[in-house]
C-alpha cells in the first residue's frame, strides 16, 4: 500500500511508485479547485509579526459573511482536519454514528474516545442511543444534498438528550445553500468548514467551526493564541471577501464537471456521481483502471474501503482532458 491511500495528493509516492509514467503527471487525486483564487501580491511584511487580534477578527467576518453565519459562531482554525481531531477532546459521546461513507479521520478519531462507533449506510439506520452523529453535507462520495428540515430534525432530536449533530461541509462553498451555517450557534449544531478545497488553496491551511459558545470557547483554548498564521489570515479574508470570484468560480467548475461527465460517459462508467470537483465512478474493473491510469502519468484517487470505486477530479485544462479520455480509452 502507498501513500495515495491516505487523502490522495501523494505525487511523490506515484512519481517512484511508477518511474516510467509520462511526465508532466495529471494529478485528478484531491477534488481540490484546479483554479485557485488568485492571492495576487502578498504583503509580506506580515511574516514579520505575530497573528493579530485584529487580522483574526477580520478573516472571521469574511468568513461568516462567505457562510451567511452568525459572525460571533465562527472559530477560525487551521484546516478542518485539525478541528475535526479536536472534537473528541471537547465533545463527551458514548454511542458515534457516522454515515458513510465519511472522511476517513471521522472514524478514525472518534474510535479512540468513543465506547461505540457505528458507520451507518443511511440517516433511518440510526439508533435511538446514538448521542454523536457525523455526516458530510453534500455527501464525501455521491455529493448528495440533505435538506434542511430532515437535518433540523435530527438536531432537534439529538440536542434534546444532550447529543450533536456534526456537519462536515467541506464542499458546501459550491452551493452555499445547502449549508446549516446560518443556523450556526443553535444547540446540538457543529459544522466544519474547509478552505483549501473550493478555493484551490490547501497550503494555506485555513477551515472554520461554526458552533455554540461552549464548544468554541473549548476549541480556541485547545488551539492557543495563534492558531492560524497571519499569511493564513491575510489569504483567506481576502478569498473569503471576493464574492465575485466565488460566483465566477462555481459556474467554471459547473462547466468543467459536464466536461468531465463526458469522458466519463466516453469511457462507458455504469455509474457516476459526485460534486463539481470531483466525480466518483463505480466498476468493478476499479483497481485495473487506477493501474492503467497511473502508468500514464494520471493520479486519480482510489479508496481501503472500495476496490469497486474511483474518484477524478476535475481536469485543469483541454491538455489534462485529453490525456484522462485517451487513456480511459485504451
């Protein structure tokens, strides 16, 4: 097993894994925006001091207009995957349910601080003792959307025996109305949010918990003073802050993903679903499709809990287009 397995993006691995693949490689792997928002010139000079209270207070009312959230429910933090391994720390759960298929460190994490961690396949599969239930909203895989009543009313349900509902929104930026965030700060509510994704900018290192006051007041102890660099805070307000760009990008990735439903189609896929970042194929010709693909120079994500499904991201151009068809072809 190498390290693609892990979240994808491992170009070194794949690089010495396959010497003999073409280079340049096509890196399908993260269903991260091929497109990254524009930073332009950075001043620098905030390299030169400390996080301030200032550019934190700023990046988190970008941030909370971005989401249409209560600003006084956001805590910025660096990347979501940090806060999600924080949540066990400040959330007391017996019984997990996860519906899955999640992000891995979901089940992961709970697994050592929960008694019991369930994955479950649907929302009506959860039991009556669960007090912790985590989902990804548009789904990690399918993309699928849950509305709001039917989230609402699991909140409902769970805060009124002291339980959470945790909502991992990493792909809402695509469509912000599928979002719980304007209800940020309701009981039994914590949703995560991901920067790096829609944004294209996984180095920067910037995502967002929108929760009640005693769970961010535990996770802004828990992440210290300067949790988030002030180049992190300087980025993210300014991407957070370009609505335009936002609105622009959306329908560009809309584009790119019907582009990428064609090739898909081309190469005769039974099925395929996902978001605008990303498609996910179901065969069962799976890992020789991802051995062919990678000995091509073309890096597409495969899953330990699947040896039946895909993910491709969107490609960046006609070049990269070409070459995924051609090979799916061969």
């Amino acid at each position: 097993m190498i390290g693609d397995l892990i979240h994808g993006g491992a170009i070194d691995h794949m690089r010495m894994a396959f010497p003999a693949a073409p280079e340049p490689w096509v890196d399908l792997s993260t269903g991260i925006n091929p497109w990254p928002y524009p930073v332009g010139d950075v001043d620098l000079s905030v390299l030169h001091q400390l996080p301030l209270q200032t550019a934190s207070a700023a990046c988190r009312s970008a941030m909370a207009s971005a989401f249409d959230a209560p600003e006084d429910s956001v805590v910025p933090g660096p990347g979501s995957e940090l806060l999600i391994r924080l949540l066990p720390t400040v959330v007391a759960a017996r019984h997990v349910a996860i519906l899955a298929p999640a992000y891995g460190d979901h089940a992961l994490v709970w697994r050592t601080a929960a008694e019991r961690v369930s994955e479950i396949d649907r929302l009506s599969s959860m039991s009556e003792d669960v007090d912790v239930l985590v989902l990804c909203n548009p789904g990690y895989v399918d993309g699928k959307v849950y509305a709001h009543e039917r989230l609402e009313g699991l909140r409902s349900r769970l805060a009124a025996r002291g339980g959470w509902l945790i909502v991992d929104e990493a792909y809402a930026d695509l469509d912000p109305g599928v979002s719980l965030a304007r209800w940020g700060g309701r009981d039994g509510l914590i949703v995560l949010r991901s920067g790096g994704k829609f944004f294209g900018l996984p180095g920067v290192r910037i995502g967002a918990l929108i929760a009640p006051a005693a769970v961010r007041e535990a996770i802004a102890e828990r992440l210290g003073v300067w949790s988030v660099s002030s180049l992190a805070l300087h980025v993210a307000r300014k991407a957070y802050a370009d609505l335009a760009w936002q609105i622009e990008t959306r329908a560009r990735l809309r584009r790119a993903s019907r582009r990428l439903d064609a090739i898909l189609a081309g190469a005769s896929f039974p099925r395929v679903c996902g978001t605008d970042l990303y498609r996910v194929i179901e065969t069962p010709s799976a890992p020789e499709t991802w051995l062919r693909l990678a000995q091509q120079g073309i890096y597409v994500r495969r899953f330990a809990w699947s040896e039946r499904h895909l993910r491709v991201g969107v490609p960046r151009d006609r070049v990269a287009e070409t070459r995924l068809a051609r090979a799916l072809r061969s």
